[in-house]
C-alpha cells in the first residue's frame, strides 16, 4: 500500500555543519520539533489519509524517493524562510518555522496550541510538496489543494477551538 511506503521513507537529517551554527538550547528547540512533525507525519491515521489523497489525485508513490525532515529551518536567499521543497530526485525537504517565530506565537497561545501548529504546518507542508509532484508548475492549484486536503483531515479530526481556527489562519496567512 502507499501509505506503508510512505511512513517508511519519512526521516529526521541533521547537517553537522548547520549544528554549529546554532546554540544548545536552539539546537534543542529544533531537534523537540522535528521529534513532533516526526511523530506527527508517520501517524496511522494521517498515513492512510495521504494514502487516499495519493490515490485520488493519482500520484504514483513510486515517484517520491525520500521525505526528510530537517532538524533546523532554511532561509533563502531574500531572508524569508521555507517550509519545504520538492526536487527532482523525488525528494520532499521539510523545515522547521524559526525558534523566534514559535516564541511569539507562545507568546500569544499556549504551549499545546504552538505544538498543534508545529503539527499543522509538517502535515500541510507534506500535503503541499506531494501534490507538487503532479502539479509542479501550478503553485496556485497547489495551494488551494492544500488548503482543501489539509481542511478535509482537520474537520476529520473535529478541531472546533477558536484557538486552533485561529492556528490555521496563522499557517494560511500569506
């Protein structure tokens, strides 16, 4: 099935030379968040989710090669950050969201709701970078793709708080 496929080819990547750039307690921030999208992404429940979303929107498993999870965030060349990336020897990057962003959205939410976006924003990212692999010149497509999938899972899991709508606006904000 696609979804044990796909559960087996998610991992956490750390690149050494990046840990050196980063203090402990950063280095331990980042490492808790990967654990969390790690956890999250390889979920039973999720798997079989994107297991049906592959099936029906026709994207061969065969054609993602890895998905990695990144033990800390990337930023481009323009200073704004990514949350993952699709490339052309199938593999799917995903980054974590900067440690001083996650400090004001703690600022503002409890702790259990900046754990809840971290889980939001791995499982949007990996929904977002599959569908790329059919639409890879459509980000508009992808985006409302993403937004429609991602929809479909949460209302399955009955998030009603106005603290987690409030979450999800924040993932969705441009």
């Amino acid at each position: 099935m696609q979804e044990q496929r796909l559960s087996k080819e998610i991992r956490v990547t750390v690149f050494p030379p990046k840990l050196e750039e980063f203090s402990e307690s950063q280095a331990k921030f980042y490492t808790k968040y990967a654990a969390v999208a790690f956890k999250t992404l390889t979920n039973p429940l999720f798997q079989r989710f994107l297991g049906w979303m592959m099936l029906r929107e026709n994207i061969d498993a065969h054609t993602l090669a890895d998905v990695q999870i990144r033990a800390f965030p990337f930023r481009k060349e323009n200073g704004n950050g990514l949350a993952g990336r699709f490339n052309k020897k199938g593999e799917i990057l995903i980054y974590p969201k900067r440690l001083e962003f996650c400090r004001k959205l703690m600022d503002e939410f409890e702790r259990e709701n900046v754990y809840f976006y971290i889980k939001v924003r791995a499982m949007a990212t990996l929904i977002h970078e599959l569908l790329h692999i059919k639409y890879s010149h459509d980000e508009e497509e992808v985006r409302r793709l993403t937004r429609k999938y991602l929809n479909i899972f949460t209302h399955h899991k009955n998030l009603q708080s106005m603290s987690d709508k409030r979450i999800l606006n924040i993932l969705f904000s441009p």
